[in-house]
C-alpha cells in the first residue's frame, strides 16, 4: 500500500487522516506571495551553496541569504508572514493537536531540484522519511506544511511512496542500535543539539538505507503527484515515504508534536519501530 494525497476538508477529521499516513492537500492555499515580494522568487537570494533560506520564528533570524538593506526586510517579513499563516492554518485544521504543537523552522527554497548536484544522502529525489542528524526529535513527530509559490505555473512533483508499516517492517532487521555511549559523545562534540534518541539514530538509518538502496528507489511501491503552484500540503514526513523530483520556489514550515499528544500513538514510527525491535526506543 502506499500513502495517499488526499484534498483537505476542513472538519473532516485532519488528524486521523495524517496519523493514517496521508498527505493532505490544499488546492487554494492559505498563503501567497505579494508583489512587491516579487523579486525574492529567485535563487539569487540564497548566500554562498546555501539550496535554502531558513528562518527561526521563534528570533526572527534569517540564514542561507545573501539579501541586504531593504530586500533583506522584505525577505524576513515574508517568511514571518508564511510562518505565522502556516501556524494558523495547522491550528485550526487540527484541532487536537493545537495546544501541544511546538513551532519549528521555516524555510525558502528557491532552487529548481531536477537535476541539482548532491550527495546521495541529501538527495530528496530519492524516497526517504524525514530524519534530521543534528537536532533529535526524541518522541516528537515531524508535521510538515509545504507551498508551492512557483511564478511560472510550475507544480512541485513528488513520488509518494509506501506505508510506514511496510516500510518498517522492509527495513527494520537492517537497523542497529547505536553502540552505548554514541549520543552522549554525540553531544558532548555538540554535533547534536540534544542527545540523540535510539529512535533518532534508527530514523537516521532508515533514512540513509532508503535512499542508498537504488533498487528499492525503483521497484518500492509509489504514486507521482503534482502540486500545482498556488497549492499547500501537509504530512507526518517522518511517516510518509515522499520524494521531490522537480520544482522551483516553495516554503515549508516544520511543526513538532510529542507522541503523546496523536489521537492514536500506536501509529507512530515510534511505537511501530519499538513493536518491532521489541524493546523502549527513547
Ligand atoms: O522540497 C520538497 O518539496 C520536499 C523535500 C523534502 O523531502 C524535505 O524537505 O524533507
Ligand atoms: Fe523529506
């Protein structure tokens, strides 16, 4: 089975359509580009290799840009603008989740991806659940809401791949616990910003062996779909197998949420993983 893109309904149960391993689709988004920020849809924003800028909603600090003066304002209030929509947006499309949803990064990514150079481990053309290597997310899921703000009529297209069910139940014999001591090393190195879970080091390997394996890239279960621009999605990416394989211009904001606070936890990659491997994770 894989994930599906589902339309959005308001009122029709968001949350268990996301803990289900859905991505929910929004074909009139709740956010757009202004004119006068125009000008910013360009790669040229970015500083040095940087392929994103990112923005810390909780500073208002801005990274990965090379703009200055009047553009580097511009910049800032569109993506404190995006952040702050997006944020209402979850609230209220999820209601249950609303009191327990910690605000994350935001981020602007104004590079076309077909055909960009990158490492196997950073390639997003390939099939992959959302892992990151420096900040753990010890029990917290990952919710993500992404808009398609292309100027030229562009979708963003991504491959949707299979359930987290399968997905783990494929994977998890090649996943290891890390050695002990590997997380407080770790941080103490401050190559992590918190210690890092046995369920983050897991995630991490599911990541990598995902998109290391390129026969599994191509046989593995999935559906393309194509968000047109003009268009917002959301997903548990860190459930929802997912690749993007072209577009240009999209900002995504990243949401936080404790296990604890899913309507149904057991259908967490936490506790699918901690079923399998029969042992605590955290
Ligand atoms: O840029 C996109 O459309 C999604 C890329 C991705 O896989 C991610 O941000 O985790
Ligand atoms: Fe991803």
């Amino acid at each position: 089975m894989t994930s599906q893109v589902r339309p959005f309904d308001s009122g029709s149960g968001a949350e268990t359509l996301l803990e289900a391993g859905h991505v929910l689709w929004l074909p009139d988004s709740f956010f757009a580009v202004e004119v006068p920020e125009s000008p910013l849809l360009t790669p040229s924003v970015l500083a040095g290799t940087n392929k994103n800028v990112s923005f810390d909603p909780a500073s208002g600090r801005v990274s990965g840009a090379s703009a200055t003066g009047q553009s580097a304002g511009l910049l800032r209030g569109m993506l404190a603008r995006f952040s702050h929509d997006a944020d209402a947006f979850v609230r209220r499309a999820c209601p249950a989740y609303a009191d327990r949803l910690r605000l994350g990064r935001t981020s602007f990514r104004p590079v076309e991806i077909a055909g960009r150079e990158s490492s196997w481990r950073k390639d997003d053309t390939r099939l992959h659940v959302d892992s990151f290597p420096a900040t753990p997310v010890q029990d917290q899921r990952i919710l993500r809401v992404f808009v398609n703000v292309n100027p030229q009529g562009r979708p963003r297209s991504w491959r949707v791949g299979e359930d987290f069910d399968g997905l783990a139940a494929r994977f998890a014999p090649r996943l290891r616990a890390p050695m002990p001591g590997t997380a407080a090393l770790l941080h103490a190195l401050r190559l992590t910003k918190s210690r890092r879970s046995p369920y983050d080091a897991l995630m991490l390997q599911l990541h990598d062996r995902m998109k290391q394996d390129t026969a599994y890239q191509s046989a593995a279960p999935q559906m393309p779909f194509d968000f047109p621009p003009g268009s917002a999605w959301m997903a548990f990416t860190d459930q929802v197998s997912h690749a993007a394989m072209s577009g240009q211009h999209q900002l995504e904001q990243t949401f936080l949420l404790p296990v604890g606070a899913m309507l149904d936890e057991g259908r967490s990659p936490l506790r699918v993983l901690e079923r399998l491997k029969g042992r605590s994770l955290i």
